[in-house]
C-alpha cells in the first residue's frame, strides 16, 4: 500500500512564498507520474503541476510562472515552491501518485495553504 504525507502547508501573507513537500511511503514503481491539485471552498478540485519520474512537468494556469514542481526519486519525494502567493491561492493542496503499474491513484490528507491579504 502507498501513502503519501504532505507537509509545509500554512498562512502566509501575499507576495509570500511556501514550500510543500510530499513524501510516499511503501512500494511504488518506477513507473508513475506524481502531482499537485488544489480545492478552495466550494470550487472543483484543480490541477497545480505534475511530473513524471523523468522530470517532465505540467502545469495549471493557476501555477503558471509562479509556482515549480519538482522531486527527488531517491527519497520519495516531491516538492512544490510556490511563490508571489495570492489570496485565491487559499486551498488545501493534494499530493496525488499516479501508478501505472498499480492502475490507479493514490492521494494524500492535504495540507492547508492560506494566503493573506
């Protein structure tokens, strides 16, 4: 079984930045793509960014020339700076594993980002 714990979330004024991380623990293989969605209250689930374990990224237009996604395959983990923060960045933020060997996803608890103004 894989689970993945985030961590780094918490209130930062605007203009600010944060880190998240996201490590997995259990087996996972060398074939899967993780990532990072967002849900503010009230609103759909969205995309922030994805990488494959090459490297290859995503991103949504929310994250766009502010936010970079990024991971270390060793330790089972991927990161998520974010910066020049805004208030409509307010939202819990998902880790999210794709396997592709599993055929499915996995999800992590959320970590809360607030921003204020």
């Amino acid at each position: 079984q894989v689970q993945l714990v985030e961590s780094g979330g918490g209130l930062v004024q605007a203009g600010g930045s944060l880190r998240l991380s996201c490590v997995a623990f259990g087996l996972i293989f060398n074939n899967d793509e993780m990532g990072w969605y967002r849900q503010a209250p009230g609103k759909q689930r969205e995309l922030v960014a994805v990488i494959t374990r090459g490297g290859n990224t995503n991103y949504g237009d929310c994250a766009k020339g502010r936010f970079t996604v990024s991971r270390d395959n060793a330790k089972k983990t991927m990161y998520l700076q974010m910066g020049s923060l805004k208030p409509d960045d307010t939202a819990v933020y998902y880790c999210n594993l794709r396997s592709f060997n599993m055929g499915r996803d996995y999800w992590g608890q959320g970590t809360q980002v607030t921003v204020s103004s």
